[in-house]
C-alpha cells in the first residue's frame, strides 16, 4: 500500500499535464480552424461577388453551394466558447460579408433540405441546428451591426 500511495503523486501530476496539454491544443486547433474556415470563404465569396454579373447559372449556384457550406461552418464554428477574439473577428468579418450576400437564401436552403422525406431525423436535427445558427449569426452580424457600431462610437 505504500508503495501505492507514493506513485499516486506523480501520476497525478502526470494526467494534469496531459488534461493542459490537451486543453492547449485544443484551443489553438480551434482559432486557428477559425481562420481557416474565414479564408477558405473568402475566395468563392470574392469571385462571387465580382464575376456573379457574367456567370452561367450553373456556376452561380455551385459558388452559391460553397458559400453557404462556408457560412454552416463557420456559424457552427463561432459558437465555441473559447474562441480567440482575433479569430472570432476574424470569422465574423467574412460571415458578414457572406451572409449579407447571401441573405436569407442560406437558412432557405438548410430549411428545404430539411424538410426531405429522404434524411434520417438525426440529419434533420443537425439541419436544424445548423440553420438555427446561421440565423443567430446572421441577427448579430448583419441585423444588428448599426447598433453594434453605434455602441463602440459612444463608449
């Protein structure tokens, strides 16, 4: 039993570090996915915006598909509680951007897909989901951003 008890110490120690480093790289995995996700939507998002004047319907819709696969990830990807201010105003600045492109278009789309007959309710319920967090984003980033702006010119 003594021998036990003078391992206990040092194994503890040993599951603390472990339960830090995880912790740590778990946090600087997250924000930097956060920037990730910010410039993976850039891209589409600016050919988008330039080039959707001259595009076939066909490509407007397939720019329009990755933007919005863009915009659920990054909705679903904001929510994360321990997410960098850099990173999350990173991801943000792009959301904006994108959702104020798109509009309502993107929870239209999430809202058809769940309505198919064809998805299991597990897949329905991650559509939900993912809808309800564009909505949220798209009330704070686009709806909201005057009065946003207006509270950081008074303070």
């Amino acid at each position: 039993m003594e021998k036990i008890k003078a391992l206990l110490l040092p194994l503890a120690l040993v599951f603390a570090a472990i339960a830090v480093f995880e912790f740590g790289a778990r946090y600087g995995a997250t924000n930097m996915r956060a920037h990730a996700i910010a410039s993976e939507l850039k891209f589409p998002l600016n050919i988008y915006e330039q080039a959707s004047a001259t595009m076939d319907e066909g490509s407007k819709q397939t720019f329009a598909m990755l933007i919005d696969n863009g915009i659920a990830a990054g909705a679903i990807h904001r929510q994360v509680w321990y997410l960098d201010s850099k990173a999350e105003a990173a991801l943000d600045k792009v959301l904006a951007q994108a959702l104020a492109l798109r509009g309502d278009a993107v929870a239209e789309r999430f809202t058809a897909m769940e309505a198919s007959e064809e998805l299991p309710a597990l897949n329905k319920a991650k559509l939900a989901e993912i809808r309800a967090a564009v909505m949220e984003a798209k009330a704070e980033l686009v709806d909201n951003a005057p009065e946003k702006e207006a509270e950081t010119d008074q303070d």
